[in-house]
C-alpha cells in the first residue's frame, strides 16, 4: 500500500513485520462495531445491477419477485404479510431479505402486524441459517434511503447476513458481491428445505 490518502491502515493479524493492508470502510472516529454493521450493505448493488429505473412497484423486483414462482424468485418462505427471499447481490453466503409485500419504503409506514411478522420471520431466519451453514454471527439491518444505502430505498427490505470468522477481507467480500445464480438457487433449496422443516416441527 503506498497510497496513503485512501484511509487508514491496518496491520494484518499474524503477517510479516511492516505489512499492511487497507482498512476499506474506514471512517474517522466511528465505532468498530459501526463499520462492521455498515459494510456489507455498502457492497449491496454496488454496480447499479438490475436497478429499477423508477420507484413503481411494476419496475420493483420486491414487488414482482412474489408474482413468480419460489424457485424461480429465489423466495425462501412466504408469510402472511411479509415473505424471505435471497439477495441476488449477497455480501456473504446465505444473505436474505425479509420484506413486506406492500411497497412501503419507511419502518414508520410498516402496520404492526407487518412490523411483527418481519421480526418473527428475521428470528426463523436466523435459525434456519444457523441450521444449515452454522455462521458466527450475523448482522441485521435496514437502510433507510438511498444515502442511508438502500440499494432498493423504495421498498422496505430487512437484511439478514450471516457473518464467519475471517469473512471480513477485502477481497472475499468483492468476490462474493458477484451474483452465481446456480449457487444463489442451491442455497434458496437448502432453507427452504431447512424453514419447512423447522415450521413443520414447531408448528408456527
Ligand atoms: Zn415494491
């Protein structure tokens, strides 16, 4: 690294002496915990891919997503007022959105029993990630507005992104910003697989 206005650095746990590398979300005086809550959705349609052209809910992929079959829209789980689905852009393996079927943009416009439902199917959707790919943690997020880094601002999305130890390097994370659909449709068949199962034990 020899270009030092870019941002700070870092040194690189357990490397040689005198070997750096970019911290590449760093902001001056935020919390760790702020950059690592932020970062994945800063990687989020970062190419514009797909992008709707306008805000209507014909041109809305959360929208129109429910309007195909699962398979096909990479739907997880439908609920009563709300549904999970895979992010085509995923910062990590197993990256889901949870989304209310109405195009609202804002949590304020939300009714309770969707603010509910998108809590209840963020848990199980932990849970059924948990089971299949046994993540360290996750981070769990909404951007609200497109500065606030909404790729889609004008339909409410949850984010649901599963996080491992060492997952964090900036090249991984570029990797995977890239979409395999192939991989995206075997992940969507083992939770789905996952969430039928658990739902068909406990009953909810
Ligand atoms: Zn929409």
């Amino acid at each position: 690294m020899t270009e030092e206005a870019t941002g700070a650095t870092i040194s690189a746990p357990g490397a040689g002496d005198h070997v750096e590398v970019e911290a590449p979300f760093y902001h001056e005086g935020a919390p760790q915990a702020f950059q690592r809550l932020w970062t994945p959705h800063r990687m989020v349609y970062i190419g514009g891919q797909n992008k709707p052209s306008d805000d209507t809910p014909a041109q809305c992929p959360f929208c129109t997503g429910p309007e195909r079959d699962d398979e096909e829209a990479l739907i997880v789980h439908r609920g009563q007022t709300s549904y999970v689905i895979m992010n085509l852009y995923p910062y990590n393996t197993g990256h889901l959105l949870v989304c209310p079927y109405r195009h609202i943009s804002d949590w304020t416009e939300a009714t309770a029993p969707e603010r509910q439902e998108i809590g209840e199917l963020t848990a199980t959707a932990m849970s059924v990630v948990r089971s299949v790919s046994h993540p360290h943690g996750f981070n769990l997020g909404m951007n609200q507005g497109e500065v606030a880094g909404a790729g889609i601002a004008a339909h409410l999305h949850q984010h649901i992104v599963p996080r491992w130890k060492g997952d964090a390097n900036f090249m991984p994370i570029i990797g995977r910003t890239k979409p395999v659909p192939q991989l995206l449709g075997e992940q969507r068949d083992m939770l789905a697989a996952a969430w039928s199962a658990r739902t068909g034990q406990s009953g909810d």
